[in-house]
C-alpha cells in the first residue's frame, strides 16, 4: 500500500497506524457471522481463520489483480500527470483542497466548464472527450489548477454546489470531528470524559449499551468471582 500511494520513484510514505488491524477485525467478524448463519442452517460449527497479511493483499486487489494478469506494476501517477482531470484534487486561494469528482466525463465536463466560468475549454478540441481530456490531461490540469487557485474553498463551495457539480472538500482532522454529518451518522462514541471513535456498525432493531471507558484493573474482580462461587454452588 505504501509503495502504490506514490510514483515508483520516490520513497514510500509512513502509514497511518491501525489501518490493516481494523480491516481485519471487519473481516474476522464478517467471517463469523458466516460461520454462525451456517451452522444454524447445518448444525456444523468451523474455524474462523483470518490473516492481516491476507486481508491487506485483499484491500490491494485491484493493483495485485493487475500484477497477476499482466505482470506488472499499474502506474501510479502525480496529480499533475492524473489520467483523470476530473477526479482530481485542486488547492484554492486560501491554500486548502477540493477533490472534483466528475466520473461520467461526457454527463459532468460542460456542466463543469459553465460552473468555472470557462464554457470556452468545453469547445476546446484538446478536452472534447474523455479520450482527448485524458491525452491532454498535464494541459488540463494545468488549466484548473490556475482557476480554482482564483477563489477560496468557500467561494467554490458556493459555486459548484449551486451548479450540482460533484466535489468535496478535503478535511482535516479537527474539521472532521466538529463535521455535523459525522456526529449525525453516529461517528463517535462519548463515555464520560472521553470520545471516541463508534463503530461503523449500527443495529436498528437492537439498540445498542451506551458506550463506556474500559474498566480498570481488576474492577470487576468481585463481581467475577462472586458469579462463578454461585454457579459452583448451584445457587
């Protein structure tokens, strides 16, 4: 993952910690499930095996597929160079980022040109078609990058919502936890003095606990203790 995340060139960057533990936690429990609903349905129980290096390769599949097919390595590209103009990200006067996620190039690219105010670049022969704006894209790029680095993030967001342009702004971190549709979709989990990250799972049906802190060592000792002497003594 490190090495396809930038050009063959240069040196990978450090990942972010956590990422292949908590996919593979998603797979174990996915596997689970499976081995639940089937021993309800057989009356047969199984081994529920899962690798962190097998789920990792599982999250590479697209690059690996085409390693196994073609024997080589898919080229990773610098945005400047991004076979797709149109899902790419662009800074802004005030130095923050957007990523425009125009995938159906013939349905987004005049609809695009009219929100920036370049109808011109629509009848430009160079970006007439997905074909043209992929083997002009360095030209294109270069095009965008000096109009969306005319107006702030703000401005823009303005803009390309009104004209129902797909994009999105990249956040930070602080960004992300004061986001209001994360705290609507249930992103965080409060525990007295301490928030953290919810699971990504929400039960409708079943409710769920409220979210509480780990305990403390030993805080459950008696308790434990006292639940096993009854259940040696029947009582």
């Amino acid at each position: 993952m490190a090495a396809r995340m930038v050009p063959a060139d240069e040196p990978p960057p450090p990942s972010r910690a956590g990422i292949g533990d908590r996919m593979a936690a998603t797979a174990l429990v996915a596997g689970i499930t499976a081995a639940l609903l089937n021993r309800t349905r057989t009356g047969t129980g199984d081994v529920v095996d899962v690798s962190l290096l097998r789920t990792g390769l599982y999250c590479n599949g697209n690059d690996l597929s085409t390693q196994l097919a073609f024997g080589k390595r898919a080229k990773t590209r610098p945005r400047e160079d991004h076979e797709s103009p149109l899902y790419n990200c662009y800074r802004t006067a005030d130095g923050r980022w957007l990523w425009l996620i125009a995938l159906e190039g013939d349905r987004h690219w005049p609809e695009l040109t009219a929100a920036l105010g370049r109808p011109d670049l629509a009848g430009d022969p160079r970006f007439a078609d997905p074909k043209a704006r992929r083997a002009n894209g360095r030209a294109l790029i270069a095009e965008l990058d000096s109009i969306f680095a005319g107006r702030t993030l703000e401005q823009w967001s303005l803009v390309l919502d009104e004209a129902g342009v797909w994009w999105e702004r990249v956040l930070d971190l602080d960004e992300v936890v004061a986001d209001p549709q994360a705290a609507a979709a249930g992103a965080w989990a409060d525990s007295g003095d301490v928030r953290s990250v919810a699971s990504p799972v929400t039960f409708w049906e079943a409710g769920g606990a409220p979210p509480r802190a780990a305990p403390e060592l030993g805080e459950h000792t008696e308790q434990v203790l006292d639940r096993e002497a009854r259940q040696a003594t029947g009582s």
